[in-house]
C-alpha cells in the first residue's frame, strides 16, 4: 500500500497508511462513516474530519475510488487494480470487482468504428448479481 501511495506522488501520513489499509482490506465498499467507524476502532485519535480529509486527498491522488452504489448511497474502495479500469457492482451483497479495461476495449472499438466517436474518457460500472450470490439464488 505504501508504495502506490508514493507512486502517486504522495506523501505517506499514519492516518493515509491506516485508511489505505482499512480501504484495502475491507470486503466491500465503505460510506464515509462506515470508514470513519472502521478507523475508529483501530485508531480512536483519529477524528471524522480528518478521515474524510485523507480519504479526499487519497482520492484526488488516484488512490481510492468513489463509487455510486444500489439504494442511493455511494462507497469508498480501494481496488486491487492499478490504473484506469471499471466495476461490476453486486446488487444482493454489494460486492465490487474490477473489470479489467481488456474486457471493455473492444467495446470503445465497436463505439468508434460504428459511430466515428473517439472516446477519450469512459468509466462505468455495471450492475448485477455476483456469481456468488447467483449460485445460492438456485
Ligand atoms: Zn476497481
Ligand atoms: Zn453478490
């Protein structure tokens, strides 16, 4: 962790290692105060505002990800994946996994060939039922 951290040209704080690895590790996407909570019981020192001050500043480096989530809330994460990439959201369990931009590429193939659009830019996630979650359904 630290080292994507220092990737990112930043620098490496208590408080960014601790929320990086509570992020890192965490099962599913975190809100804001499911991640103050969790820091909390590690570290009661750490205030609210200073955990949504390192998550902002983690973000804005690239590091952590927001993500929009079923029911109007949005979470936190930190991906496995480094670099630009997407997510298949869970609906049931509200786990995310990373969909690698491999898979979506020739989609922007088929964008630009068919509709002489150049994509610059495009991140999204896609909902559904995990297979997780698919196999207990039976
Ligand atoms: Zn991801
Ligand atoms: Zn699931």
């Amino acid at each position: 962790m630290r080292d994507r951290i220092l990737a990112a040209g930043e620098r490496i704080t208590p408080q960014r290692d601790l929320i990086a690895g509570v992020l890192e590790t965490a099962p599913r996407p975190l809100s804001a105060s499911g991640l103050y909570e969790a820091v909390a019981r590690l570290d009661p020192r750490i205030g609210r505002a200073t955990v949504f001050r390192t998550v902002a500043a983690l973000e804005r480096a690239g590091i952590v990800e927001q993500l929009s989530l079923p029911g109007e809330r949005s979470g936190y994460l930190l991906c496995a994946t480094v670099g630009h990439h997407h997510h298949l959201v869970c609906q049931r369990c509200g786990k995310v996994s990373d969909l690698p931009e491999e898979t979506v590429g020739p989609f922007f193939a088929t964008i630009e060939s068919d509709h002489g659009f150049s994509v610059d830019h495009a991140s999204f996630s896609v909902y559904g039922t995990c297979a997780g979650c698919s196999a207990r359904l039976v």
